[in-house]
C-alpha cells in the first residue's frame, strides 16, 4: 500500500467529504430500526462518535465478539467485510467515511 497520496490538501479550503478534491468518501449510513448489528463493508472506514454505537470485531468467525470502540467512542478501523461490525444500542443512524 502506498503512503503517497494523489489528491492535494489545501490549507484553508474546505471540501465537502465526498467532493472534488476531497481525501476522504462520501458519507455512508446504516439505519438501524433498534438495537442491532453492521458488518462494514470491505476497507479502511473513519466511525463516527454516536452515543448509540460501538465497533466489535471477531477473530474466530463471528462466535465471540469483542468490542474495540465503546458507544460515542468512533475510531478508525480495517474491515474485511466479515469480521468488523457496527452495534446499535438502539433506533440510530450510524455514519462512516473512508479514504478516497
């Protein structure tokens, strides 16, 4: 994986995530009804905080799963697309970004 990116960042222009010029997706939501789970899709996601979510991952193929990021937390994280989740506490909406 390269480190070098190929979009210039410039100080003092803000760009809307997602938007020409951006480093980073457009924001992504799940919608949870209630208290549930996520798997992330595939790759590198930024959480963000949200007072109903927390991240689990599971290193045994989804028998036990142990959470990495408590609720209002948010984090950084790497997904497979089968070992990373996003648990709801309850009805919310949880959103997630990744690099472009």
């Amino acid at each position: 994986m390269s480190l070098i990116s190929s979009k210039m960042i410039l100080a003092n222009n803000p760009v809307a995530l997602g938007g020409e010029g951006s480093a980073y997706t457009a924001m992504q939501s799940n919608v949870f009804a209630g208290a549930g789970n996520f798997l992330l899709p595939s790759g590198d996601w930024w959480i963000v905080p949200n007072a109903d979510i927390s991240v689990q991952i599971t290193t045994d193929g989804g028998t036990t799963w142990v959470t990495i990021a408590a609720a209002n937390a948010g984090c950084f994280i790497r997904s497979d697309g089968v070992a990373v989740r996003l648990v709801a506490s309850a009805a919310t909406t949880a959103d997630f970004f990744g690099p472009a």
